[in-house]
C-alpha cells in the first residue's frame, strides 16, 4: 500500500496535481445534419433540408491517448473485471499525449426564415482535457517498480489543461450567390460563453531520481500551475463569462432540374470557438523543484501539501482566461448515385499544444460513405487521428428524430488495442421542407 500511495503522489505530482477532441463524429456533414451541422459550420443553418429542427437533447463523448490500449473486443474481460495492468497494453515514451471531450446540446432550434436565410439557436455544455508529455514511464514506475529500487524520469514541455463551460448561440446564415451553376451562402455564429471552471499547469523541465537507500527524492525544474475560484472545492458555478463565436461560408454546385443527384458537389470552411472566458480570482502557483526530500512526505500529505512544505514558491491570485479550442473545418460533399454519397471533411487545431491555459481540438481528417434518405440514413466514417497510428473505422445511423453512433465502434470491436473512443446519441424533432 506505501509502495501504491508514494507510486500515485509521484504521478500526480507529473500530473501537476489537479485534474472535446471530436464530437458527433460522422454526424454532421450532410443536407440533413440541421441543427448538427450548424456547430460545424454556421453557413449551414441555411443550406439544409428543413424548415424547423429541434434538438431536444442529445450527447457526445470522446477521449483517447496514444499511452494505453484496451482490448475492447474481449467480452469475457468486461465480464469478469477489467485490470489495468494486466488488460492494458501501454506504449510508454517522453511524451505521451491524452485528451478529451464532453460536448452536450441542450434544447436548440434552427429555423429557415425564408428561402434566402435561416436562423439557429443553440445551448451547449462542454468540456475539453489535454493533457503533452507526460512520460509514460511514469505509470510503469509507480505501479510496478519496488520502493527498493531506485528509478528516474525527465518531462520536457509538459503540460495540461482541463475546462468546463457553457454557451447559448444564435447563428444566422444568408445566401450571397443563388445561380444555377453556384450557390454561395456565408453564416455566423456569435456565443455567450458562461465558464464553469478550469485548471492548467505547465513545467518547462521536470526530472525526479528516487534513490532506495536513503529513500529519498530529488527533483529538478519548475512547475505552474492555477486553477480557478472554487475549483479546489469543486463549487463550480457559471458566474464567469466571455464571448465566442463561429464563422463559415458553404458553396453547392447545382444538378439540372431533371437530375435525380440533389447537386454535384457541396462544401464549406468554417472557423469554430473563437474566444476565451476570464476567471478573477484564480489561484496560481509557482514552485522552483530543485530539492530533495524523504519519500515519506507523500505518505501523510496531500500534494498541496507536499510542493508547500518542500518547495519555495509563489503563490497569487490573478485573472485567467481560458481560451476556446479554435479550429479550421472544412469539408467537401460528392453524390454518387441517388441516395448514395462520399464526404471528406477534415479539421486542424489553430491552438498550440503549449499555450496555456489552452484547450487543443485533435487533427483530424475523415472519408464518410453514407446512404441517405429523408427519413433515414446509415454511414461509416473512416478518421486518420492525430497521435495515433491506424484508422478510426465507426458506424451510425439516422433514422426519424433519433441520432446514434461512434467514429470508432468498428475498430474497437476489430482490434486488439484501442487508443480512443467515442460515442454519440442525439433525439430531436424534424420538420423537413416540401
């Protein structure tokens, strides 16, 4: 039990103490995305196939790492227990990443106003963890080294963020160009972002020696880390604010009137969460980590604790502004035959993995065959993930008011070893155009 306590105080203390990716993966790129389409780009809350959606509720949920992979195909090893160490298969290197997402869309509406533009109200409740080279070897050290032996690891440019928060959109999109060889429509998306807390720490180097014979440690390096007003007592409330916004332009291609093809190719680009929420009142602390002391510390004492009785340090209270995951979206739209449709969609990360207090959307580029009707749709995206090797390979379905699926269901089910996962159901209420 020594061995697990001093083990974890050491992982946290890498951890910097205190602790969205993607979302509807597949889900959101087609004339009958409505309301899903629009948080991928505000211009599609004209181009779209109804006059009246309405999200009732609907979730997503994503995470991954390129650390620990998880046989997820194994029913008998969900059915008896799952044991980390001996389950798991982990791929230990200097700079480990993890990440992940909670994205849920509360009551929204999207609206066709008239056949020019249309209208779309949104609320949303997110989160978003990353987490940048961490040493893997961290784990391996603290569950499975003896407290007899001696071990070391080195971080550089480790870093974390973890935010919560809410927002209540409207977007509005207008058409630019209606010819019958293009149809250009541009659209924005403008937020009230209500932040519910959040935490980030940052060590440019970090390096621990455990020697077994005097049972001592001995760090070197520096950490920051903050965290905002109520976050060390979990009393999160959303009494801290800023404002957001999205902008997107789409394009279609039209077919001739005799066509049995809704249109020869339609795309867009889009860039999403612009914006940061400012916390006053932020706790922030800095520690200078060249010391050494007695294992024995970790044993009786929080982490808290710990960096306070052993390291000189600053601390302060000042405002933090947690910026948006802003990303770069775009995607491109092909029929095949009648019914039948290919989309290739990719989005890339405009934040930097250091800049702290920061949330990091994970690159992502994805080829999506889909079969679609009014009523009814089935699709199976392929992603190429950033941090992982392979493809994700998922299935989903659309069928009335009901949206179901994951970006990666098939490869779990397929593969020996899972770096992520995600998963999506959404219910709302469709009222098509004639």
């Amino acid at each position: 039990m020594k061995k697990i306590t001093f083990g974890l105080s050491i992982l946290l203390l890498c951890l910097v103490g205190k602790m969205n990716a993607q979302s509807f993966v597949g889900g959101k790129i087609s004339e009958y995305s409505g309301i899903f389409g629009v948080i991928e780009n505000p211009a599609l809350a004209r181009d779209n196939a109804y006059n009246l959606d309405i999200n009732l509720f609907s979730v997503s949920g994503f995470t991954g790492n390129d650390y620990v992979g998880v046989n997820l195909n194994d029913i008998s090893q969900i059915r008896d227990g799952f044991n980390f160490d001996t389950d798991a298969s982990r791929n230990p290197n200097p700079q480990n990443k993890f990440f992940g997402n909670v994205d849920i869309l509360g009551p929204s509406a999207l609206f066709q106003l008239n056949p020019k533009s249309g209208l779309a109200i949104t609320t949303r409740f997110r989160t978003f963890f990353n987490l940048y080279n961490l040493d893997g070897e961290v784990y391996d050290l603290a569950s499975s080294v003896d407290i007899n032996s001696d071990f070391g690891v080195r971080m550089e440019e480790l870093s974390g963020t973890g935010h919560a928060w809410g927002e209540i959109g409207l977007s509005y999109a207008r058409s630019l160009i209606n010819s019958d060889k293009l149809e250009l429509t541009g659209g924005v998306t403008v937020k009230y972002l209500l932040g519910a807390g959040g935490v980030f720490g940052y060590s440019q180097s970090l390096q621990a020696n455990y020697a077994s014979f005097n049972k001592s440690l001995a760090t070197t390096g520096s950490l920051d880390y903050a965290y905002t007003e109520g976050f060390a007592n979990e009393s999160f409330n959303l009494s801290s604010s800023g404002i957001g916004a999205d902008l997107g332009i789409s394009f279609k291609i039209p077919t001739p009137s005799n066509s049995p093809l809704p249109y020869k190719m339609r795309g867009g680009v889009s860039i999403t969460d612009l914006g940061k929420v400012s916390y006053d009142n932020s706790s922030y602390f800095n520690y200078d980590l060249n010391a050494t002391l007695n294992s024995e510390e970790f044993q009786n004492k929080s982490l808290d604790e710990v960096l306070a009785d052993n390291y000189p340090g600053t601390e302060g209270l000042r405002t933090l502004d947690f910026q948006l995951p802003t990303a770069l979206r775009a995607f491109v739209d092909v029929p095949v035959t009648s019914g039948l449709f290919v989309s290739l969609q990719t989005a890339v990360s405009l934040r930097e993995s250091g800049e702290n207090p920061s949330s990091n959307l994970i690159n992502t580029f994805t080829v999506n065959p889909r079969y679609e009707k009014r009523w009814f749709a089935i699709y199976s995206p392929l992603s190429f993930r950033q941090y992982q090797d392979g493809v994700a390979w998922g299935l989903g379905f659309r069928a009335g008011p009901l949206l179901f699926g994951s970006g990666s269901i098939l490869t779990n089910l397929l593969s020996d070893e899972s770096y992520s996962t995600d998963v999506y159901l959404g219910l709302r209420v469709p009222i098509f155009k004639k």
